[in-house]
C-alpha cells in the first residue's frame, strides 16, 4: 500500500559540490533521508513509468537508506529501478547503467572519500539521464524543495532481498537487482586493449591497487585480477566495508600513505594505484614516482590515441579551474580546445554531451571521458596500463618525458580542515577585498596580472556560475587559488591551490614543497592563514 507521510522540512538539506553530504547521525534522524528523497522526485517531471538506478558506496547506512528509495520510487510512481546487488554500484558504473539502460535517472548514495562508519558521513546525490550528476537548476530546485516539503509518498512493502539477483515487484513497479560489475566491465573491454594488458600481466610487471576496503574493490578483482590475469593479491583491501576498515577511503598521498611506501621501497611493483569510497578517483603511482592528478590529466590526454577507444583522437579536453595548466600545453598541442570549469563534475556534463570534450579531469584525483557523465578512477587505471603496455616504457620515464616536451607544471594543494566557519568566511572575505587591486604587499616582487572571483558561462546551455573560487594568476603563468570546500561536513575546509610552470628540464627534478616554496610562503601570508586559523601547517598536502 502507498502511504502519504507527513514530515516537516530540514533547514540543511542544501546539496554542495556532490550531492548532500551529513554526518551518518544526520542522515538518522526521522524522516531526513525521505524528505530529501522526495524532493528530489518533486523536483523532476515526467519520470512516471521510466526506470531509476540505484545503487551507493556500500557504507554504513546504504542497506537501510536503498530500501527506502526503492519504496519512494514505487510509491511516486517509476515504472521499474535497477538496483546493484548488495545495494552495491561506483559512481561510474551508475552513470554508464543509467545510460545503457536508457533510465530516467539515478540515485547514488555515497559520501564518496569521507570517512565512513556509524560517526562518519553518509550522502545523497541525483544523476540525470545523460548519467551525470545533476546539473545547479535541479540541485537549486531540490533544495528550494526541501525548505517547504509537508509530506513523502513510501509503500510499505516488505524489503527488497538486495543479495539476490533477479526480479521483484513493489506496487507495479518492478524491481531488478543486477551484478554491479557485468555492464561497467564489458565497457571498459570496448574502450581498452586487454590483450596488451594481459600480455603484459603474462610477463614480468607487477602492480598493486589499493580499493581502500571500498567500493572498487569488486570491479578491481573482476578486471586486472580475474580477466587481465594479474596475480591474486595485486588488488588489496579489496572487499567494501561499512566503515572502510576504519581508513579514510581517500586516495591521496596521507590516506593511501602505506601505497606510497611501497612503490619508493626497492621492492615496489611497476604500477601503484587506488580508489576512493565510490570509485571514481584515481591515485597513480608509478615506482619512485607519484604522478600529480593534474600531470596524469595531461598525460593520459596526450597518450589516449594508443587506447582503442580513443585511437582516432580526442575532441577537446576539459578540466577544472584550480587544476593545473598541464593539460592546457596538451590540447594546444593537439590543436583542440581545453575548457575551465568550476569544481565538481557536474559541470562536465554539458561539454561531454555536446562532443566538445573528451577528455576531463580535476586535481582532486579525478579523470574521466565521454564514457560516462562521472569521473571514473579504475578508467583512468586501465588507460593507463593500456599506455604502459604500448610505450613499454616506466612510468617515470614517461614523465619525465611529458616534462621535457611540455615543460612541468610544479603543483600542490594544501588543506586546511574543519577549520572554523566563521573564521574560514573572514579569511575568504580578508582575501577577497585584494582583488582587482595592483599594490598587495604579501605578493612582493611577484607580477600579478589578474586576480577575480572565478566564474564559469557554460558555452552549451548559457548557464552562469559565479564565486567559484578567488585567483591570483602571475605574470609568469604561476597562480594561487583559494576556495572552500563543498564536500565536507564538519566546520569549513580552505583549499589553497598552488602552481608554478617550469620549461627549464634541469629544473625539473626535485621535490614539489621545495620548488614552490616561495608561492607558498606568499599563499599563507596573504591569506593570514596562521592568524586567522591557528594553523600553523595544512592538514593535508597533495
Ligand atoms: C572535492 C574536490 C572536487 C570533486 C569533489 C567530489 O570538492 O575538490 O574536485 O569533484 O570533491 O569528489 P570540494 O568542494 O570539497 O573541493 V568525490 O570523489 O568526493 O564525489
Ligand atoms: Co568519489
């Protein structure tokens, strides 16, 4: 029977960089998920009798949360959802079975790479038909939902048995649970040459990736272990966890510390990498050599041609405002455009679907292409070796090679964490009155030839979006960008960016802190971070 719930509104249920993001005990409380869940569906129009896909990261919470959504989409009226068993779906692998499966659209829950488990975080975010996260007219239309919403429609059918697979039915509507893993798989099997992959599994290259105890874990198996045939034990903490073991599914330099180890042992394998909690980002780590996500962007763009997916060249290349200009000296080179965008891959989605970009990706550990509508981090593995198995060449001589063709572009991003809101305003507002000004002591004998409050006009559907972040780009192409966070969900998180281009290859060695050392000096001293925060040091480095 469908029953009509009446509920009150929740005053934070505002989506932020992707999707809405609270504390587990948040997402608890009486009615939180449901009315955020209905406003969604009264956000949309015309989804009666399509299809919507389910599926989340497989973090504390999800079992409860996806029997909730299935019972609201039959109870609103969808005509069949597409569940991953187990309750179980990556990002990535959402986007492509909304696509294949021509379905309205879908609802991942995921908190992506925040930590999980009862005190971690749970969340909630809605994709489109195009199988990418939903573009600011829907999250605005969702949230303005949110703040009036007096009732939510549920059946009060018993629970979905999510660990089998096959068909059910609840109030007409049907309900599939699926293998996760088969449609996601078969993709990556068109796009890459696993033959060469596979040959070279056959031979002496080892590799290790690391799933964090998260959501990539099943799809790693299934790919390099079962299918490219590498050794049994090259995926580790390969099964999802409630709580991700107690770690942190965030693969960075911090988070994925014992990966990082490994590959500058004597012992390391060939090829390092990870995921994070819903498997769409991407650490790469070749022996000695960490590549930054903004180098791997640039790479993987300038070497995607060796790829069949991508042999007869790529459209443009997108990638996010603070991201690097690596892939910018890339798509001059190959004579496409390169787009900039604000944070989140939402933005991406309009680009992908026009043909104008192919490739995209974000310093956050993100790259993707016109495969699906999310980034997607075991993707950007398999391109990878699929490159690996074609140069036959280390992932550090490729590097360096990039380096010497394009010149380097020294980056590193600095976090400063759950530092207080009021604070984190100040320190945002403090540097805001600098811009458009000439005369900023802090910046020294540095040249600035612009400094705004970045926004973004999309080129497709002459959308705006405006304060996306404050710049400070330098007469010889280095910038300073601070923004905050839109993912966290404790106090704010300032994210400081910081670049400098490096033509010179005998300056091109040597480690990142150091080269950048003047930049970062002046970062800190403009934005009286010590002052303002406390801090003394960034919580994270990547
Ligand atoms: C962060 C990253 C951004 C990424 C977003 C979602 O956002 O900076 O590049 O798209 O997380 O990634 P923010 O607002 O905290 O800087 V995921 O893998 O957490 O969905
Ligand atoms: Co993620």
């Amino acid at each position: 029977m469908i029953k009509t719930v009446p509920t009150k509104p929740f005053a934070d249920q505002k989506p932020g960089t992707s999707g809405l993001r609270k504390k587990v005990p948040v997402f608890q409380q009486k009615n939180y998920s449901e009315n955020f869940i209905q406003s969604i569906f009264d956000s949309l129009e015309g989804f009666k009798g399509k299809t919507l896909v389910i599926g989340g990261d497989g973090r504390f919470h999800n079992r409860e949360v996806i029997q909730t959504a299935v019972k609201m989409a039959a109870a609103n009226g969808f005509g069949r959802v597409l569940v991953g068993q187990g309750g179980l779906l990556s990002t990535p692998a959402a986007s492509h079975v909304i696509r294949k499966h021509k379905a309205f659209g879908g609802i991942v829950l995921s908190a992506s790479h925040n930590p999980g488990g009862p005190d971690g975080d749970f969340g909630i975010k809605y994709n489109i038909s195009n199988g990418g996260p939903a573009p600011e007219k829907i999250t605005e239309a969702v949230f303005a939902r949110t703040k009036v919403i007096d009732r939510y429609l549920i059946s009060d059918a018993p629970d979905v048995a999510l660990d089998r697979i096959g068909t059910n039915e609840i109030e007409g509507m049907r309900v599939q649970v699926f293998d996760p893993v088969a449609d996601y798989q078969a993709l990556m099997e068109e796009l890459f040459d696993f033959d060469v992959i596979r040959d070279m599994f056959a031979g002496t290259f080892r590799m290790r990736f690391d799933a964090m105890h998260a959501i990539t874990g099943p799809y790693a198996r299934a790919i390099l272990e079962k299918t490219l045939g590498a050794p049994e034990g090259t995926v580790v903490n390969g099964t999802p966890l409630p709580d991700f073991g107690g770690h942190h599914p965030d693969p960075n330099l911090v988070h994925a510390k014992a990966l990082h180890d490994l590959m500058m042992a004597k012992e390391a394998p060939d090829f390092g990498a990870a995921s994070d909690g819903d498997g769409d980002r991407n650490l790469i780590i070749g022996r000695n050599i960490f590549v930054t996500p903004s180098d791997s962007l640039a790479l993987l763009s300038a070497n995607a041609h060796l790829a069949p997916g991508y042999a007869k060249g790529i459209a443009g290349i997108a990638r996010s405002m603070p991201t690097s200009m690596a892939a910018d000296r890339v798509a001059e080179r190959l004579k496409v455009k390169c787009y900039e965008t604000p944070t989140g891959w939402k933005f991406f989605g309009n680009l992908l679907d026009a043909g104008l970009a192919t490739i995209c990706g974000e310093e956050s550990a993100g790259t993707g292409s016109n495969h699906v509508r999310e980034k997607d981090g075991l993707w950007a593995v398999l391109l990878w070796l699929n490159i690996l198995g074609k140069r036959k060449e280390s992932v550090e001589n490729i590097v360096f090679q990039h380096w010497r063709d394009y010149g380097r572009n020294f980056y590193t991003r600095h976090d400063y964490e759950e530092v207080d809101t009021e604070r984190a305003n100040g320190l945002m507002n403090h540097i805001r009155g600098f811009l458009g000004k000439t005369d900023i002591p802090p910046l020294g004998s540095k040249t600035l030839v612009k400094s705004d409050d970045f926004a973004y006009h999309d080129p497709v559907d002459q959308s705006d979006s405006k304060g996306q972040g404050l710049r400070f780009l330098f007469k010889d192409g280095s910038r300073i960008i601070y923004r905050l966070s839109g993912t966290g969900t404790a106090g704010a998180t300032i994210r400081v960016y910081i670049e400098r281009y490096e033509p010179d290859p005998a300056k091109q060695g040597g480690d990142t802190q150091a080269a950048l050392s003047d930049l970062i000096a002046i970062a800190r001293n403009l934005a009286e971070i010590e002052t303002r925060t406390g801090r003394s040091a960034p919580t994270v480095i990547t």
